[in-house]
DNA sequence: ATGGTGGTCTTACCA
C-alpha cells in the first residue's frame, strides 16, 4: 500500500512535532504539505533527512510555502509553471514512486470580487493550462492540496449561510470543475464517505468543535491512477491535538504496480 | 454577538 498524503500545516516552524508524529504513526510514504510559511534557508532538512525522508520545498517567508515529504527519492522537482510568473510559492510539482504529483496551494481569494479573489481565478486558470501539459506527459497523475474551493454543498457545513461566499462561489466552482474535465477525480467521491465530512475548521467561533467547516483540502487523480486507489480519507485527530493547524491532514492508499 | 482565533522578523496582514 501506497499512502499519499496533503496537510495544509499553517506554519511548519509551529507544526513540525505534529508532522513528524503524524507521518509515522499514518506510516506516510508521501506528504505535500502547503503553508509552511518559511524561507528555504530554514526548512528543517536534517530533521526529516535524519528521519529517513527525503525533501524538497518552495518557501518564502511569512507567507505560503510548499513542500514534499517522501520515503521514496523525488525527481523532476518543478517550482514554478511556464508562462506564469509569480513570486507567491504555491506550486510544487515532482515525480515520485512512479507517481507525478502537483502539490497546490491554491488562493484564499479574500473576498468574491476583490483584486485577490480576481488573482486566484487567474492563477486557476494557469494551473489548468499546466496540468493539461502534466497530463500529456503523465498519465499517472496527483493533484492535491488545499484548493481553497468546496467543490459541492456536500462540503460545507450550511450552504445556505455561505452561498456565494468565497470558497463556494460559482466561479471557483466552475474554475474547479473545469481541472475535473481535464481528466481527473475528486478522489474522496470515489467512495461513500460520512456526512459532514470537512477539512478545515476556523479557528474562530469554536469552529472545530460545532463541526462548521468546510471540505477544501483535496486529492484529485487521473484515470490511470484512480483506477489504482483504494481508498480517500481524512483524519480529524490531528486537529484535536494541542495548537493545532486549523486543516485535517487527508491522504489516500494507492496500490501501485 | 456583524464578533471570534491563530501565525507572522506583528502593532497590520493574511487566513
């Protein structure tokens, strides 16, 4: 068994215990992780190299930042899109177990029709570009992340209070649905699933323990991998743990041939 | 109850 994994971490400097203990109790062969809101220069390699795993990242500092966490050697490492210039790290793609995985962390948007939200419909609109190219090259393919976008009203807590919000607006939705058309699927709709399943919970309003949240943190798959998954799931415990990131780590099992 | 919490070279900003 394969398991590849997604955790919007909010800060790899405060989150770092809860990664290390996560990957070895999941038994975690890869991790993308977004947010990790720190400077290459201090991304804490020896502490996974000393582990055993292999690294590679895309950090700036206080803002963004993508990395990968792997068991297996990467290759392939790509930071950044053709024709697409950004100094906002939020991309990182690279081959890994015979498996091309993009690691995204998509746009928060502020606010439906503000400069940033504008932003995020642009950079959605470049990403699909991409992985079309990804695609060509490889048909085994993993695009996962925090999309910042709840794909349906399954995936959030009440649709009638977020209608037309960022996060759930029709634009986004069709900016997704649109990454879904070039051949991929939402792996967690692969399998029945809870109600009221989310990923992330805001920290305010005592978000996680209402349980009003929302499903944006996601792993899509190609045909050729979806054919290969077994199963799409996502832990909540972590974020019952102390001085928690406000997103639940999601992952699936993959078997690999 | 139009707020609340959390992270960041913080006193503003992003989420």
């Amino acid at each position: 068994m394969f398991k590849l994994a997604s955790w919007n971490v909010n800060s790899l400097t405060i989150r770092l215990e809860h990664v290390l203990t996560w990957l070895e109790t999941m038994d975690i062969d890869v991790l993308a992780l977004q947010e990790t809101k720190m400077i290459d220069e201090k991304f804490p390699l020896a502490t996974f190299a000393e582990r055993g795993y292999h690294v590679v990242y895309s950090g700036q500092k206080t803002y963004n930042g993508v990395a990968v966490i792997s068991r297996h050697p990467i290759t392939d490492v790509m930071t950044d899109i053709p024709d697409f210039s950004d100094p906002q790290r939020r991309i990182l793609a690279v081959t890994v177990g015979g498996v091309r995985l993009v690691n995204l962390y998509v746009p928060n948007g502020a606010s439906v029709g503000s400069d940033k939200y504008e932003y995020k419909l642009n950079w959605l609109d470049k990403i699909k570009s991409f992985l079309d190219q990804q695609l060509i090259t490889y048909p085994e393919l993993a695009v996962v992340g925090d999309f910042n976008i709840a794909p349906d009203d399954r995936d959030v807590h009440d649709p009638v209070e977020w209608e037309g919000s960022v996060l759930v607006s029709p634009l986004e939705r069709q900016a997704f649905s649109n990454l879904l058309e070039l051949g991929l699927h939402d792996s967690y709709r692969l399998f029945t699933q809870e109600e009221g399943a989310f990923s992330w919970w805001d920290y305010r309003a005592a978000g996680f323990r209402r349980n009003r949240g929302l499903r944006i943190d996601l792993i899509l798959l190609s045909h050729q991998l979806h054919k290969k998954c077994t199963g799409s799931h996502i832990d909540k415990i972590p974020r019952k743990w102390e001085r928690p990131s406000d997103h639940a780590p999601v992952w699936v099992d993959l078997q690999l041939s």
